[in-house]
C-alpha cells in the first residue's frame, strides 16, 4: 500500500534553511548532501508503511495523531501525520530542537 506524501510549505522551507546552514554557514556540503540523502531514505520508507515509525512522545502532538520519524545518522527528525492514505510532513528539526513548541 502506497501512501501519498505532501510536504507543507512550511516543512519545504526548514528543509531549504537547514541545507543552506549546512552549506553556507558550516562550510559543510558534504553534510547538507547526506542530510538529504537521509531525507529521501525517510521518505521512502513513510510511502511504504507511515505506521512504521513511533508515535510522538509530545503529548499535545500525540493526541493530535503526530508521528516522529530519527534520522539514522543524524541528528535528526521528520514530523508527520497520516491522513487516510496521505502523510502529511509538518517539519524537520534538529533533536535538540524544542519542535513541539514550533508545531503548536
């Protein structure tokens, strides 16, 4: 069962920053490449099966059907919900990032 993936203007513009910080500020493109390579592995794996990741241990963000995608070799982390056969991601952050207070 394929699942359709949407990603919000807002997720689509932390992805944008979060590449240029890697580029531009740490010097690091490198990064920014694995960064993405990353992404598109979590990508993948959410249009297979969305369920296959841990609900949030936010609570707010819990009751509201969030789920948390790790990054395997980053640190970090993809925000989503599932909508009948659509996942919608809300949001990439940091795991030192408050991101549920950005969510609310």
């Amino acid at each position: 069962m394929a699942y359709n993936l949407i990603i919000t203007e807002r997720a689509d513009g932390m992805i944008d920053r979060l590449t240029a910080y890697l580029v531009n500020h740490l010097k690091n493109p490198d990064a920014a490449s694995h960064f993405l390579d990353e992404l598109d592995s979590i990508y993948s794996r959410l249009e297979d099966n969305p369920y296959q990741f841990t609900e949030s241990k936010d609570e707010y963000l819990f009751l509201r059907g969030y789920r948390d995608a790790l990054f395997e070799k980053m640190k970090y982390h993809v925000i989503f919900r599932v909508d009948e056969q659509s996942v919608y991601i809300l949001g990439v952050f940091h795991t030192l990032e408050d991101y549920a207070s950005k969510l609310y």
